[in-house]
C-alpha cells in the first residue's frame, strides 16, 4: 500500500494517521504533506517567536537605572544651598537651609555634622580638604578644620550669603548682604573691607600665601579681581547679575554665571570672553576643573553650570555639553573636584548628589548603543515576521486564503483611489500639514515618553524611568485628586445652568423676548477667557478686591482671607470663577438642541397635559442625550487638561492644593526643560482621556425615538 511505504517519524503526524477523523481533501501522500506543512509551520511559528523574544530581550533596556553615574545621594530635611569638593573629590561638604553643615566621605559617609544658628548660604573647602569656610545667615563667616571643629567666626551687620578660602586656608573671602566684601586671614584678622554698594554674592580665591587673589561679582554685572591687600588687580562688565564665579588654581580661567541664563568663561589676565554657554533658565553656580599635574598643568578640564531649570551641565574645555544630569527641582549649587572627575550637586528639594564624571560618560556612550542594538533588533523581528508571512502564504492553503482575502480590499481601495486620483490630489496638501502638525509631534511624544529628551541636543532612552520618577512626584500625584475633583465640577457645571437657561429661553413665548435673550448670554462668548480670569484675579485680590471689600461692608470682616493663599479654599475659589456658570458654548448646544424637537411631538403632551417639568423629563432631556454625550467629553477632556485657569491664578498652590498634572507637564517641560518627563506626563493624560472617551461612547445614550 502507498500509505504504508511512508513512515512519519513525527508522533503528531502518526497520530493525525491513524485518527479516526478523515484527511481534509483526501487521504494518501497529498494529505500527509499538507499535514507535514501544517506541523512544520506551527514549529516555524514557535521558533521565530523564540528568536524574537531572545532579540527583544538582548537589546531593550532590562531596567530604567540612571546612566548619570551617581555614587551616593544623602537627601537633606530642607534645601541644599551650598556643596564643595575638596581637591581629590575625597570630601564633600553640604550646606543646608536647616542650619547644618555635613561632612561626607567619597564613599558617602557621614564624617562630621556642625550647626549654625541660621541657615548655610555658602561654602568651600580647601584642595586638601583641611580648612572650611562657611556663610551662614546668621551673619557670621565660620572657619573649620578637617575635623569640624570652629577655629573663629567673624559677624557681619547683615546675613552672610558666601564664602571662599585659600588652597592653604591663609585667606578667607565673604560676601554679606550688607553690600560689603570681608577678607580675612587665617588668625581672623580683617585684612580689608569694601563697601561695594550694590548686591554681591559671587565671590572664589585662587592662589596661596602672599599670591592670593580674590574674585568677585556683583549684581551690576562688574567682575573684579583683589591682591592680598585689597588693590584691585582687573575689572570687566558682564551684561547682567553675576550669580557665581569660579576661578581655575592658577587665575587663568574665570567662569562667571550671569543672570540672563549664560555661564561666561573669561580670560583671567585680560577679562577677554572667551565663550559663552546658554544655559535654560537663571545660571545659580558654576564650577572649574583644570590639569593637576603633566605637560598641561593649569589648562581648563571642564566646567559644571547649575541652573534654575533644574539641570547641572557638564561643559568640556570649549564649552560644549558632554552631559546632563538631570535633577528633580532647581539645581541651587555645584561642585567639581580640581581634576573634575567628581561632582556634587545641591537642590531646592533637598538632595545632594555625588557623581563620577566618567562612569557619568561612558553611562551616555552604553545607552547610545542600547538604542541601537534596540533598532536593530525591532528591525531583525520586522524582517523575520515578513518573511514568516510571506512563506506562509506562498506554503499553507490558510496563508494563501489569508492573503487572498487581505489583499483583495487593499486593491480595491487603490484601485478606486486611482481613478480619483485628481481629487486625492487636491487634499494632499491638506493631509501633508495634518501629518506634520498634528499626528507627527502626538507620536514623538509617545515614543519621548521613554526618553530622556533634549530636543536639537541629545534622546536618551531611559525605559519606563520617567513613569517611575512620575509615581514619587508628591506633586503630580496630588494633582490627580485636583483634576478629578475639576472634572466632577466642570461637567456639573456645564449640565445644570446651560441647559436650566436654555430651557428657559426656549420656553419664551415673546420671539423678540427669546432672541434677546439668547443674544445677552451668548454675547460674553467673544470674551477671551484670559480677561474673565485676570478680571477674577482683581475680585479675590486680599487687599483691595471686591470679595473682600463687599464682606467687609455687610459687617462680616471674619470671613475675609487671602482666597488664593489659603490652602483650604483655594481650589473651592478657583471652581467659583465664572458663576452662574452659563456656559455660552453649552448654552448654543442645548439650545440647538432644543428647537429641533419637532412640534409634533411637544403638542402631543400639551393635548396630553403635561406639565412643564414632565416635559422636561420625559422628552426635552432624554431628546437632548446626544447634546449631553457631547458635552461629556468635551469637558471631561478639556477638565483633565486644566492648565491656564490653574496657572493663571494659583501656579498650583499654596503648597499643592490647587496643582494639576498638566500644569506639572508645563512645569517640566517649559521651566525644568525635562522634555521627556513632560511627554510621560502627556502620555498618561492621553490614555485617560482614551478611556474617559471610550466609557462616554460605550455607555451613555445618543438617542431617544419616539414612534406613534
């Protein structure tokens, strides 16, 4: 017999053999190779599965740890407002707003705590770690040893807001908020005093012994160099504030950071400019590193710019970011050791980071490559499922039926596509702009969301790490109960005052009645919201606003207050603006609405006598459903999305009791410049809102009939 001379070696095919059940479209050999076919693509199919699972594997990111190369971070009870390094970057001093000074080890070990009796607005630490001088506000300067132990303390009329010392520690620099500059020996002795007349905070000492020199900078934008005796040596303007100034060992380099958002680096025997990097927001420190020993002693390493956006930018010697770390919260103060090769960084939140430039480096240089073996291997999966589908449909009658089936509709469409290719055509332009401003940036957000961005600059692919820093955002996570708390009231709004006035404007007898009507609320429409909420602003102003002045008036001064400061009613007076709530826009739709009902139908339950409000349950409203499932999404949206109102009024305080996660999302992306937190922040609003959209279209009723 044929069937017996084949000998399937596979148990599935002697089982499909010797089944009871018959061979689809025969028996014999034709039957055994379909079924051979059928086998050998299930096994294809589970091989190719495993290969690319084993490629996605390899090359997607098996965790979102920072590429930033942090060796410890020691959070603070309140903001970090001054770090140094000592030369070695053996030591790291941290300076908080809670009055203490904290000594660290590279390894991140506490050595020694010291207390002020105000908050520490500076500090700096000798190359050998072994003299610390500190600002604080209680307007004393504060010179350490190693050991923590308070050699002397000089007082000053006013707050102390920095200080500098000498690489041997024989002189110290301050600069007070009483206008004047401090110099002082190793014995406490006051060498010199200058009253500049003009805010000074900027101040670094280069130099030893007799060779000392100090830098400083003032609000006015001037730059100058001391000699040991108080002669000044050099002057240069900057053309704003100087906020910080760092100077390399030897005084060849300055690096002032100035008010308008740009670090300067300055050629210390001329002031010549030298470059200038363009920082985000306001420049709050900035720090040198050069050469300690070689051919090379003296020449700039690199530079370390902290900034309000949030962001400490590490500079190579031209100038030019090698990197970025970025923080939680505005960056207050840096540090670099004197080769550079580690870093502190301080900020408004309370953290003080160390980091190693070089693992920091070759941490961007490893995620580079990540992304691309990432590529490569979405690639390879790509190529494999095409080939996996076109073999299947050249090999298996299912893949043939699939491929007949699949690609009928595909031609059709072509097909009558090109015969009205003119119209086609026409729309192209159209269609070009939509791609490119409207569904082009929504998928570059959703691919950014998993990024670490700086758009022109550098993507980093960091995995679900913005999602992760998202969920320990006390103030994003707070603002979730703000908008959801928006949301019920924008959409009772919206249903209850439009629709009570439409109804009472449709239910007008006089027509010249219902069109003055309808003209007086429908007018404030041409009202940019920006007016109401500014003129709103004026009414809640604690001072001389019109709440208040009408409280006051009818004997019940209790009851004013600050409305926007108070955390207990801030919201509750941002959900106030615009009362009674007549929404023009919802008015115009439930009206529309309204006056399309036919005739017929509101006769027939006056001939029925229906009552006023029996109409208005019974046919007014459940004829208006589809008016209400528009006007559902429209303001679940538009609420979830709540941004100007907010910003406009509060800025999410006080605290965050009036925050909202899109004001957040501005917040990161416009003054931290953090673009792909910002983009994680936009995806997860997205999918709410996919989800507000998809329960509104599922489950609320869009129309109401009604039959003779």
């Amino acid at each position: 017999m044929g069937l017996s001379t084949q000998r399937p070696s596979n148990k599935r095919l002697f089982s499909l053999i010797s089944s009871d059940k018959p061979l689809s479209q025969g028996s014999g050999l034709s039957g055994l190779r379909r079924a051979g076919k059928t086998v050998l693509f299930r096994r294809a199919a589970g091989a190719l599965a495993l290969v690319a699972t084993i490629l996605l594997a390899v090359a997607l990111p098996l965790s979102a740890q920072s590429p930033d190369g942090q060796l410890w971070d020691r959070p603070a009870t309140s903001r970090v407002q001054a770090v140094a390094v000592s030369g070695d970057g053996m030591f790291v001093a941290v300076g908080s707003r809670d009055n203490s000074l904290r000594l660290f080890d590279e390894s991140g070990k506490l050595l020694w705590p010291f207390e002020a009796e105000n908050s520490i607005l500076g500090v700096d630490i000798s190359p050998d770690g072994k003299w610390l001088a500190v600002a604080s506000e209680d307007r004393f300067v504060y010179l350490l040893d190693g050991e923590g132990n308070v050699l002397w303390r000089f007082k000053a009329a006013r707050p102390m807001n920095n200080a500098a010392v000498a690489g041997d520690g024989s002189l110290i620099a301050a600069t007070s908020d009483d206008l004047s500059v401090y110099v002082l020996d190793r014995e406490r002795n006051l060498l010199w005093q200058k009253e500049l007349g003009i805010g000074v905070r900027a101040v670094d000492v280069y130099g030893s012994g007799e060779k000392a020199r100090v830098v400083l900078g003032s609000d006015d934008g001037l730059i100058t160099i001391y000699n040991r005796e108080g002669r000044e040596l050099l002057r240069t303007w900057l053309d704003y504030s100087v906020e910080s100034v760092s100077v390399t060992p030897n005084g060849a380099r300055i690096l002032a950071g100035a008010g308008d958002g740009s670090a300067i680096l300055l050629n210390g025997a001329n002031g010549n400019h030298i470059w200038s990097f363009p920082a985000e927001d306001t420049v709050t420190s900035v720090s040198l590193a050069s050469n300690r020993s070689g051919a090379l002693v003296g020449a700039l390493v690199g530079a370390l710019v902290g900034s309000e956006d949030g962001t400490a930018y590490l500079l190579d010697a031209d100038g030019s970011v090698t990197h970025r770390f970025r923080q939680e919260s505005e960056v207050l103060s840096v540090a670099l050791s004197a080769d550079g090769s580690r870093l502190a960084i301080g900020t408004v939140s309370g953290s003080a980071g160390y980091y190693d430039r070089a693992a920091a480096l070759s941490g961007a240089a490893r995620s580079s490559a990540q992304r691309q073996r990432t590529l490569f291997a979405l690639l390879g999966v790509i190529a494999l499922l095409v080939l996996a589908a076109v073999w299947a449909a050249r090999n298996t009658a299912a893949g043939q039926q699939v491929w007949q089936r699949s690609a009928a509709g595909p031609i059709g469409v072509l097909q009558s596509m090109w015969s009205a290719r003119l119209s086609y055509l026409l729309i192209l332009p159209t269609l070009a702009l939509l791609l490119t401003f409207n569904y082009y940036p929504a998928f570059s957000g959703l691919y950014h969301a998993f990024t670490e961005w700086s758009p022109g600059v550098r993507t980093e692919w960091v995995g679900l790490a913005n999602f992760q820093s998202l969920m320990e955002n006390r103030f994003f996570l707070s603002g979730f109960r703000n908008a959801a708390i928006l949301v019920v009231v924008s959409i009772a709004k919206t249903m209850t005052m439009p629709l009570l006035v439409a109804e009472f404007i449709f239910n007008l007898r006089n027509r010249f009645s219902q069109y003055w009507f309808r003209t007086l609320f429908v007018v404030p429409i041409v009202l940019p919201a920006v007016v109401e909420i500014l003129v709103w602003n004026n009414i809640y102003d604690p001072a001389i606003g019109l709440l208040n002045e009408s409280l006051k008036l009818v004997g019940l001064e209790q009851l004013t207050r600050v409305w926007y400061g108070d955390a207990r009613v801030a919201l509750g007076s941002i959900i106030f603006i615009g009362v009674p709530w007549v929404n023009a826009f919802a008015l115009l739709i439930f009206y529309g609405g309204l006056i399309s009902i036919s005739n017929e139908i509101i006769d027939a339950s006056l001939v029925d006598g229906a009552s006023t409000w029996r109409r208005f349950w019974s046919i007014d409203l459940p004829l208006l459903m589809g008016q209400v499932k528009l006007l559902l999404i429209l303001n679940f949206i538009n609420a979830v999305q709540t941004f100007e109102l907010v910003f406009l009024t509060t800025g999410g305080g006080p605290g965050a009791s009036t925050y909202t996660p899109a004001l957040e999302l501005y917040y990161k992306a416009m003054r931290m410049d953090r673009m792909g937190i910002a983009s994680a922040i936009g995806m997860i609003l997205f999918f709410i809102i996919l989800a507000g959209t998809v329960i509104n279209m599922r489950f609320v009723s869009s129309s109401t009939e009604y039959e003779a």
